[in-house]
C-alpha cells in the first residue's frame, strides 16, 4: 500500500504531538515523585481524591469538544495509579 503525501504530513504531525504527550507524561512523573516525597516528610496523606477530581473536571472541560469524558477520567485514573504510589 503506497501512502499519499498527506497521509505521511498527518502521521508525522502525530508522532510530534506524540513525542510531546510522552515528554510532559515524564515532567509530570518527575514532579508527582517530588510531590510524593514532600507529602511523605511532611505526614501529608499520599492520595488526595478532591484533587484527582478537580484534576479530572479540569482536562474534561478542555477537551470536551473532542474528547469524552470517560475517555479523559479513564486516562487520568491511569496516570494517577502510576505515579501516586
């Protein structure tokens, strides 16, 4: 199967925005693990659900017009499992 000239703009155009998901996945990992070790100096409880919602409700009022909600709470609750640990 030969791909049209614009097919290959799109999927580079993909991959960019892909390489900038993974980045800020890792500045959030980065900072989530400085977090963490606050909380833990500091007696302050790891998980903090209000903040997961708000979190939540933010990205979902950003991405509503294209995104569902399941679909942004569902990564998220991904997210938050991985690096609040």
């Amino acid at each position: 199967m030969v791909m049209s000239d614009d097919l290959i703009i799109y999927r580079s155009k993909i991959d960019l925005i892909d390489d900038r998901i993974a980045a800020a996945l890792k500045d959030r990992a980065i900072l989530t693990t400085e977090i963490q070790k606050y909380k833990q100096k500091n007696n302050i409880q790891k998980k903090d659900e209000k903040r997961e919602e708000q979190i939540i409700n933010r990205m979902t009022r950003a991405t509503s017009e294209y995104i569902s909600k399941e679909l942004i709470t569902n990564i998220y609750k991904l997210i938050f499992k991985e690096t609040v640990k």
